[in-house]
C-alpha cells in the first residue's frame, strides 16, 4: 500500500471525526509515477484515493484535467482506466472530451462512430456512443472533431446523460481538454463528482496549477487530487524502497 494512500486515509479518518467535508479538504497528492511502484500499482493506488473520499458513491464520474497542452491527462486517464476495468473488474467507460486533439478516438482507432456529443446535439441513445474497447469491460465514446466551443451542450441534456450513465457503468472517465485550449473542462467540473488534476513535473510552474485550481473551485468543482506525471528520479530507484 503506498504511503500517498495511507496519508490520505489518516486525513479522510481526521476530518470525519471533526465532522469536516471532503468538498473542502485541501487537495491531496496522488503521483502516478513513483519509482518502486509499477504504473499498474500507482493506478490502483489511484484508485484507492478516490474510493476513500467518495465512499458513498456506487457509481463514479471522475473528470482528469491539466492547465495546458502535454502534461498527459490523456495517458494518465486511459492507463487509470485500464487498470480499472481489467484488474479491478469495473465496468468502465472513458470519455474523449477533448474536441480538438481527440486522442482517445486515434489510440482506440474509434473512426467516425456516434460520439456522446452527438448525442447530446440529436437526442439518439447514449447507448449508441459505447464502444467496447477489446475484450474487456472497457468502453469508449468518442468526441466530435470541432474547434468551436458549445458550452450549450452542457445543460440539462448533459446532467441526463450522466444519469444514464451512472445506470450503465461503474466509473466513468472524462478525459477534458486543457483549460488553456477550451473553456469545456470548466464547464464539465461541476457535474461530476470529482476532479483529478494533471500536472507535468518540474515543468509546469505552480502559480499555473494555483489558477486552474481556482478556477475549478469558483465553478463548485470537487477537487480530488492532483496527479504528478513525469517525475524524474535523482536517486537511484533500489534506494527508494528504504525512503
């Protein structure tokens, strides 16, 4: 069990003995990439954090998000999505909210499917917009290629469709655009149920995390944890172990 999982265990136990919200708990550390664990391990871990601070949930809407381009929200949520659905036995669907790079449709090889935007925009079943992603219990709806923002498709219509959604899946998994590119993952933050921000080590500056932060907490986003991806290691990784 990793020390990361056990901090936040003792700081979940504190705070309901204080009678404290987890909405309001400062945000946790969650690094998927630690040396010495395995990412498949860092996954679960993950995984763990977010059953801890959302007990009470049977069924999750979890949104990964990073300030800008490139620090691997799309990597992150698939792996973690992954590790779910065949280690855990979840049943699991990722959703591309990124509508300009898309990069869950190229990894998946989606084509030009029915996608949860279009549902939306048509009224068409959600169900159209499951793609069953090998022989898993992984599914994956893909997002329309459009560089306009339609913050209109995030109402009503959107809060129904994460009911079905909830009826269909154990764990759903919005992979959003950066804040930096679309105005989407704000949008999205106050229907989900938690929000796990990405960030890339030693590269993004921290008064950049700090707004996007922010920003997620004025709009009643639910801010999970924050997951530090592309650690580098100046130890040697067998001296770890002992740390």
């Amino acid at each position: 069990m990793s020390k990361v999982y056990e901090a936040l265990q003792n700081v979940h136990r504190e705070k309901k003995l204080r009678g404290e919200s987890d909405r309001a708990a400062p945000v946790p550390f969650a690094p998927p990439a630690r040396a010495g664990l395995g990412l498949e391990d860092e996954m679960l871990s993950l995984y763990k954090v977010i059953e801890t601070i959302l007990p009470h949930l049977k069924s999750r809407i979890i949104q990964f998000i990073s300030a800008r381009e490139g620090e691997g929200t799309s990597t992150i949520s698939r792996e973690f999505a992954k590790v779910v659905a065949d280690l855990i036995g979840h049943s699991v669907l990722l959703m591309d909210a990124d509508r300009l790079n898309h990069s869950q449709d190229r990894f998946f090889d989606i084509g030009s499917g029915i996608d949860w935007v279009d549902v939306l925009r048509s009224g068409r079943n959600i169900e159209e917009a499951f793609q069953l992603a090998g022989e898993s219990k992984l599914f994956v709806s893909g997002c329309s290629n459009s560089s306009v923002s339609t913050p209109e498709i995030f109402n009503a219509s959107f809060d129904r469709m994460c009911e079905k959604l909830r009826a269909n899946f154990d764990l759903v998994l919005i992979d959003s655009a950066p804040l930096a590119t679309s105005p989407d993952g704000l949008a999205i933050a106050s229907k989900v149920d938690g929000v796990v921000l990405v960030v890339e080590a030693e590269k993004t500056r921290w008064q950049t995390v700090a707004r996007l932060r922010d920003s997620i907490s004025r709009v009643g986003g639910n801010i999970l944890g924050v997951a530090l991806n592309k650690r580098r290691f100046y130890i040697p990784e067998s001296v770890y172990k002992y740390l």
